[in-house]
C-alpha cells in the first residue's frame, strides 16, 4: 500500500508539474481564451514557477527521505492544490477543481503516511 501510494504521488506530482510547462509555453490551455493578453501570461509564469519545482519536490522527496519535514513539504503541496481548487471554483472550471481535489487527497494521505 505505502509503495502504491508513493507511485500514485509520483505521478499526480508530475502530472502537476507538467500541467505548469504546458501553461508556460501555451498559456491560452491555462487561461481558455483565444487571444492570451499580457495578464494571462503573467498569472502562467506565475503558476509555472511555483507548479514545477513544488510538483518535482512533492514527487521525489517522499522516494529518497522520509520524517516529519517531508510530510510538511507534502502538506504545504495539499495547501497549494486546496487553493488551485478554490480558483477551479471560481472560475466554475470543473477540470482544475477534480484534478486539484484528487491531488491535495493524494498529498494529504502521503503526508500523514510518511511522518
């Protein structure tokens, strides 16, 4: 089970991470629009540089350390997806809402499994 969870991690981190090059270098997939403007390229940058190194981090840590520093890194990856939820939610986008909620549970449950 521990194992399985770590893989099941893993690839909700990479799959987080790429979710963040993919809006890099096509914003409009993160923003939805037809004609990306200059504030939609700032808020990609801006969720691709926080996504690729927290999903690579979330992902790979829990595979090489263990204890209570880990768990806490995992935890502040729940919070972040708690919080790209509540954006789902405003911006009624049902996709980001699912795909973050299975995250931040997948976070949360490796956290508390590997403190």
């Amino acid at each position: 089970m521990q194992t399985a969870l770590l893989c099941v991690n893993l690839l909700v981190s990479l799959i987080s991470a790429l979710a963040g090059v993919i809006a890099l270098v096509r914003p409009e997939r993160l923003s939805g629009s037809m004609q990306v403007e200059s504030g939609e390229i700032y808020y990609a940058r801006l969720f691709a540089a926080r996504t690729v190194p927290v999903g690579l981090v979330a992902g790979i840590l829990p595979f090489l350390a263990k204890g209570p520093m880990v768990a806490w890194v995992l935890f502040i990856a729940a919070a972040i997806q708690a919080a790209d939820v509540m954006i789902g939610v405003m911006k009624k986008d049902t996709r980001m809402m699912i795909g973050a909620s299975f995250a931040t549970i997948v976070y949360l449950a490796c956290g508390f499994m590997i403190r």
